[in-house]
C-alpha cells in the first residue's frame, strides 16, 4: 500500500479506505459516484460523504501507484524496459520517461491519477 491511506488522519476514514483497497479494483474504484451505495457505505461506517470521498481517492491512489510498481518490477523481471509501453501510450521518447519508487510517473511530465488509470486501462486491453 502507497501513503495516501497512510496520510489519512481519522482512523475510521482510514480503515473504510484501507478496506476500500482491498476489496475493489481500479476500475471499480473509477467508476461513477453511486449515491445509494455511498450513502449505505457513510451509514454503515459512520463517516461523512467528505469522508468517503478523501477514503476513495485515496484508495485508488494507492492501488493505482501499487500497480505501476508492480508493473514495472513485472517488466524488470523479464527483462523487459518498464518505460517502453509508458511511452507508446503518452507518445514520448523512453527516455523521458521515469517511474519513481512511490509508483509515479513521468512521461514528458508527471501524470496525474486519471493518465495512470487511463494507462492501466490502456495497457490491459493492448498487453493481456
């Protein structure tokens, strides 16, 4: 797990956001807000919608880090340079791209949340 749910002050927001890592996926966690269903998360756990909101981002930060991370060990492993796909998907040279030991990347410049969701999506559908 990356820092984002370690940074999360109050306990129980950090607890629904460390079960919120374990129990969905990137893609479930990019999903459009479920009023109904966040509304029963909030009661069942006793947090705000503010609360739910920092515990899912912070949720799918972490997952999306941690995949970057384990992609990039995966390429690592079999000899193959982790920045190649990067740098297909965002159209920059290898060279200027760089992933760091907290699972961010750098491809022409730092990619934000959603390019990396958008690359995991990307790379699943072209690779597997």
């Amino acid at each position: 797990m990356n820092n984002a749910i370690r940074n999360i002050a109050d306990d129980t927001t950090r607890a629904f956001a460390e079960a919120c890592y374990d129990q969905n996926s990137i893609s479930d966690l990019m999903g459009e807000p479920n009023e109904y269903s966040d509304g029963i998360d909030c009661k069942q756990w006793g947090i705000t919608l503010d609360q739910h909101r920092e515990a899912l981002a912070a949720a799918l930060n972490d997952l999306l880090h941690d995949w970057v991370l384990e992609y990039a060990e995966g390429c690592e492993s079999n000899g193959v340079d982790p920045r190649g796909a990067i740098a297909e998907k965002f159209n920059v040279m290898s060279d200027y791209v760089n992933v760091d030991d907290e699972g961010d990347v750098y491809a022409g410049r730092w990619l934000t949340n959603e390019q990396l969701a958008d690359f995991v999506e990307w790379y699943e559908r072209t690779y597997n």
